[in-house]
C-alpha cells in the first residue's frame, strides 16, 4: 500500500481529531483541536506529520522539545496514531522515523515518549521500532479550570 507522510495543514484537523477519538479515545472539540494546531504551526518545538493513503489522512504524529534542567533535550512524541484498518503497513514506523529525522536535525540527543499501560500492543511496536522501555511511572493532574 503506497502512503505518504508529510507536514500537516490546518484542513487536516477534523481528520486528526477523528482519529485521536476513535483510536486513542480522546473526545476533545473540533474547535479547540484547531487552536492547537494553529499554535504548532507557529511554534519551533512542536512538529506534526500526518500520513496519508489516497488523500486521507490516515494516521498522525506530534512530538515537541523536551528540556529539562538535568539531561540533553530529547524530543518528546506527543501523541502517535495509526487508524486501525491501515496498522501494520509501515505507517507507524514511518511517523516515528519522520520525528526521528527532526530530531537529528534539531541536534537532540533522543526520543521519549510515554504510552499507556494497557497500550500493549503499541509497546510492542515501539520496541521493535527500537525504542526501550526506561522505566514505569506514575501519572498525576490536576484539574485548575472546570
């Protein structure tokens, strides 16, 4: 199956937010899905590339700078997503490769990311893809505006 994998455009947003729905479960505005896109547009440290198979947007990836005071910036994958009907064709890897490419550009010194624990199957593909489990940890929030 052929793909692409390119930057994305502000019209690609009803697609990503489609698929951050019904693949990872987040239920979040159209609306407001678009404001974050205009300000990755605008931004330095964050990077989204989507993948496309016969003009659809079909799965997607965003990563930003991660600068802590105690080790070399990395990268840090935000969000990856592949729609299900198009998982194991390479897309995945691709994404991951694109951001490992802006990375090097960028001169980091690697690439985190953080996935669920029920996520097995997507640990699966990390390392194979050779990223390796660091650690596991906890994820605390809180809500500030209701």
């Amino acid at each position: 199956m052929a793909f692409d994998i390119r930057s994305f455009h502000l019209n690609d947003a009803k697609a990503i937010r489609k698929l951050s729905l019904e693949e990872l479960g987040y239920d979040y505005p159209i609306q407001e899905t678009k404001k974050k896109l205009v300000l990755f547009l605008e931004s330095e440290n964050d990077q989204v590339f989507v993948a496309i198979v016969e003009e659809k947007v079909v799965g997607y990836i965003h990563a930003c700078t991660y600068e802590v005071i105690y080790a070399p910036q990395m990268k840090n994958i935000m969000g990856i997503v592949v729609a299900k009907a198009h998982r194991h064709k390479g897309i995945g890897r691709a994404l991951l490769e694109k951001i490992e490419e802006w990375a090097k550009e960028e001169g980091a010194h690697g690439i985190r990311l953080v996935s669920g624990a029920t996520r097995t199957d997507a640990h699966t593909f990390y390392q194979h893809c050779g990223y390796e489990l660091q650690k596991t940890q906890y994820n605390f929030q809180k809500i500030l505006n209701q």
